[in-house]
C-alpha cells in the first residue's frame, strides 16, 4: 500500500465513524480523530514519526516528508543525531537516513515496513542493531556506504533484492544471512574491504554480478546455486580470494569473474 493510499483510507476511516463527507489533508486528520467520540478509529501516532531533541518526543515536520518520498530539504542530515519513534503503520523508509552522517541512534523498524532502500546509505557513523522485518521486500543499498557500520544482519524470506546492500561499507565484517526469495545479490558486499565471513547463496538467487567485486579481504568458499545465470565480475580485484568456485549449471555469463586477482 503506498502512501496515497493509505492517506485515503484514514480519511474514508474518519467519514465512515463520523458521517462527515468533507476532504481532509494530512495535517487535518490527527484533529479530526481526536474529535471523534466513542473512541476507536485509527490512532494518529501510527502514521507519523517523532523525534526527540531533549524534552520528550515531538512530531518531526522533516522527518514527515521522508515517508514514502525523500527527506524535506531543510533537513540537516550532517547534523542530526536524535532519537527517532517510527509509527506502526509507515510503510516506506526509503532513504530514511541517508547522509544522516552522525546520526548513531537505535532503530526500531516497524512490522508495516515494506521498502528499506537506501535507509542508511552514507550514514557513516551509525552502527547499531538492526532488525529487519519479515514484511520488507526490498534492501537495496540499505548499508551502502555506512563506513562504520558492523552489526550481524538477517535478510528475511521476503526480501527479493540485496543489491549493493553493504557495498562500500570498509567496516563491515558481520555474519550475513540471506532470505530463501532473494533473487539479486548484485554488488552486495562490492568495495566492503573488511568483509570476510562465509555466505550461503539462496538457491533463489538468479544474479550475483560483482557481487563480492573489490572486496580485498574476502576468502571464503563459495558455492554459486543453479538458477545462477550472470557472474560478471563477481570476484573482480577481490585480491585477496583464493578458494574452490562451484559454478551452477545455468550460469551463462562469467566476463571478468576472477579478474585482477
């Protein structure tokens, strides 16, 4: 369900428990909630998220334009570094802290979460647990370039794409484990220069394009599943790579897979 839509269903939530036949903005609908008797409804809490700068938790005017778009210019990412409260019922934290480059506060993602693209890319200071929740679809780049970020990770079953998930992150060296739906581990752990852990490629995969790419400290063995069917620089300048390669059966493509090692 994307943002819109949601907005639409509180708003027919509110007509339906009031009779009332009027629009209503975002900013209209925590007023028109509250001013519904007999309790019930939808909690307005659920769909905003609040940060707390020192005197309690208030609602965040910036934070507000980064769910299910991109964050409010006047937003400063450089530096920000506030507790966060995310509502139950947000969907989207894509590009939720990206840039947010001292921000190292703990992350609870809510079980409504669905898109984790690009939620800490460029955060180069955080590093904190993080638990991914069975209903996210997408981690794209959700890591990428978090420098100092070095946490185990679980990519739950529903994920279907990971690519660039820790690319650039020079910290990391974590257990990874990757959910049974993945199917893109494009450039997942490309450039991660610390990384160096043993990795169960899901049979579901059918991608892994450069997949450990530049990553100088990796070596361990890798056995490449059969849906496999594009290796293209997959262990490109990972100088530091000496182990047995199982290549599946449906591989089609392997330009450059060993080069420069």
């Amino acid at each position: 369900m994307n943002l819109y839509q949601t907005f639409t269903n509180i708003a027919d939530a509110i007509r339906a428990k009031t009779g009332w036949t009027n629009q209503f903005t975002p900013l209209e609908m925590p007023d028109a909630i509250n001013n519904i008797s007999g309790g019930g409804g939808v909690d307005p809490n659920d769909y905003k998220i609040f940060v707390n700068e020192g005197n309690g938790y208030v609602e965040s005017e910036a934070l507000k334009v980064s769910v299910g778009s991109e964050w409010n210019e006047s937003f400063n990412k450089k530096t920000f570094n506030y507790p966060v409260l995310i509502g139950n019922n947000v969907t989207n934290c894509f590009n939720m802290f990206a840039q947010a480059s001292i921000f190292n506060q703990p992350v609870t993602i809510p079980n409504s979460i669905t898109n984790c693209v690009s939620m800490f890319s460029q955060a180069w200071n955080f590093n904190q647990s993080v638990t991914i929740p069975e209903n996210v679809t997408n981690c794209t780049y959700m890591f990428n370039s978090a420098n100092n970020f070095n946490q185990p990770v679980t990519i739950p079953d529903n994920v279907t794409c990971c690519a660039q998930m820790f690319g650039f992150a020079s910290n990391f060296n974590q257990p990874v484990i990757i959910g049974n739906n993945v199917t893109n581990c494009d450039s997942m752990f490309s450039y991660a220069n610390n990384f160096n852990q043993p990795v169960t490629i899901p049979n579901s995969v059918i991608s892994c394009i450069a997949m450990f790419s530049q990553a100088s400290n990796f070596n361990q063995p890798v056995t490449i599943p059969d849906n496999v069917t594009n290796c293209i620089t997959m262990f490109y300048n990972a100088s530091n790579f000496n182990q047995p390669v199982t290549i599946g059966n449906n591989v089609t493509n392997c330009v450059s897979m060993f080069n420069k090692i």
